[in-house]
C-alpha cells in the first residue's frame, strides 16, 4: 500500500458562516468515510512565494494550491476514486493525485 498525495486546486469558501459550517461538515464526513486511509488530512495552503533556480524569488506559485491531504491506497487508480468524493469539486475546484515513495 503507498501514499498518495492529494492537492485541492481552485474551489473557495463559502461566504456565510453557515454556508462555511456545512463546507466543514462535508470535510469532515468525507475524512470520516475514508477512515484509515487518511495518513494526514492536511492544511489548506496560503500565500506563497516561488524561488528560481537562479536565486530570485517572487510573490506567489505557478499551480494555485488550495491544500493539501495524504492518503494510503493500494493504485493510484483507488486513490482516484477516493478523491471523487472531495468537497473541494462542489465547489468548482479539482483534485490531483500523485503516488509518493521514499526517496532515501
């Protein structure tokens, strides 16, 4: 079983606090549904900043993440269908999925 890093483009939150307590809700009923195979639910992302490979930096990144979360899976492909069911696509947004390994 791997782990698969899930990256949340787009999608935003809701404008009401009602509206942003029923988002949470969703979040959290979908962590919930996938139970052990959340490895680290995550964060959402915040500004950012991008570093060249000669040194310069600038304000902001090129792929406009929204967070982050990882989850075990046995395919690449079963960590695709657990994605299908993320709340940030209500919302307009996408999720990518990418296998992780250990490197070292």
């Amino acid at each position: 079983m791997a782990n698969y890093l899930l990256v949340y483009m787009g999608g935003g939150m809701a404008d009401t606090p009602e509206g942003q307590a029923k988002q949470m809700e969703a979040w959290g009923a979908w962590f919930g549904g996938m139970g052990e195979a959340v490895v680290d639910g995550g964060n959402p992302c915040g500004p950012s900043k991008t570093v060249a490979s000669n040194g310069s930096v600038r304000d902001g990144g090129g792929a406009g993440i929204g967070g982050y979360s990882v989850i075990k899976a046995n395919s690449l492909d079963e960590a695709a269908k657990l994605a299908k069911g993320c709340p940030v696509l209500a919302g307009g947004g996408s999720v990518e999925v990418y296998e992780t390994f250990n490197a070292m």
